[in-house]
C-alpha cells in the first residue's frame, strides 16, 4: 500500500517527528511504500475559496505554493497518517491548511484508510484534533485505523513506540 505520513511539527527532532520515523519503519517493514512529508515548515497557504479548481483551473489550485509537491503524493496515497502536534486543542495550521487544500480534488482518489498521530504537553487535550480527523475519515468514506497520542511523559518512549508499531500494522 502507498503510505503518506503528514508530518506537520516545525521541529526536526521533535516528539511528532519521532512518531512518525517509527511509524515509517514499521509500515516499511510490513512492506508499505511510505513517504513521509514533513509540512511543519513549508509554505501552504489557506485555501481561497476562489473556486478556480472547479472551473478554468479544472481540478488544479490557484495558488503555486509547497502544496504543489504534495498533489502528486495525495494522489497515489492509499493510506494518510496525520502526525501533528497539539496546537491551542487542535492540529498545526500546517497539517490543517495541507488538508484544506484538497478542496480543488474532493478527496484523494485511491484513498481507503487514515490514522493520526498527536503529541502535546498535557493529558487530554485531544478531543479538537480527534474530532477534526474522525470527521474528516468519514466525510471521504475511508476506515479509521486508530489514534496515537502521546503527552510529555509519554514522548520517545518504548510504550509509545509499541502503539506506534500496533497502529501502523493496521494499515
Ligand atoms: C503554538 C503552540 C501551541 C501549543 N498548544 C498546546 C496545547 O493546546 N496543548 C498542549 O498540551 N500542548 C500544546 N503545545 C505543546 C506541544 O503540543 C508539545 O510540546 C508537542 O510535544 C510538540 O511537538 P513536537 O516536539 O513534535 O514539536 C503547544 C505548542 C506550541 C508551539
């Protein structure tokens, strides 16, 4: 299966990114083709609502921007993992503007399951970016595969890696 991972921390190293790697590893191992798009730092504009795509534009944005290397990768994505931090209760703007950009296609094409990955500093600060993801799962008709969270105490531990690991063999 082609796996796209969304990495959407600003931070190289950080705890989202950790997740992620092993999250890579373990989908590679089971055979997956994963691509892991770090999108903390690129440049994604907000979608216009200028509805360019769905008239002159025939299915491409207006805006030439970092979004334009992801296209390609949404389209072949038969699995998306969603790995952000926790940004005032929700994903990073980053992640969110990246998935807000697919107006101008609906949903990806061979699209059949997603999963999301959280870091945050507290506990249960997950209902916002759970409830953004779940909603969005089932708006483009695709089967959950789970949720990893992980708080401060949880970062880079063995534990989390072994959620990470469990998760990724339900793709
Ligand atoms: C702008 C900003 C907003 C944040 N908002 C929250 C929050 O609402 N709840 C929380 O528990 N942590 C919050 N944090 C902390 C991060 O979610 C936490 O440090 C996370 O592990 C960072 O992931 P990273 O190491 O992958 O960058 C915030 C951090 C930043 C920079």
């Amino acid at each position: 299966m082609n796996v796209l991972i969304l990495q959407g921390s600003p931070r190289a190293n950080g705890n989202t990114a950790w997740m992620a790697e092993e999250f890579k590893k373990a989908a590679e191992a089971a055979g997956h083709r994963v691509t892991l798009a770090d999108v903390g730092r690129k440049k994604i504009g907000g979608c216009l609502a200028c509805e360019y795509c769905h008239g002159k534009g025939n299915g491409a944005c207006v805006q030439k921007d970092d979004m334009q290397a992801l296209y390609p990768l949404f389209a072949e994505a038969e699995a998306l993992v969603l790995a952000s931090p926790v940004y005032y209760f929700t994903m990073a703007a980053q992640v969110q503007a990246a998935i807000q950009r697919l107006y101008c296609i609906q949903k990806p094409p061979k699209l059949r399951k997603m999963a999301l990955l959280l870091s945050s500093y507290s506990p249960d600060v997950y209902d916002g970016a759970v409830g953004e993801y779940r909603g969005i799962a089932d708006y483009w008709e695709v089967e959950d595969a789970g949720v990893v969270t992980a708080k401060l105490d949880e970062q880079k531990t063995d534990a989390t890696r072994a959620k990470v690991v469990a998760l990724a063999a339900k793709v």
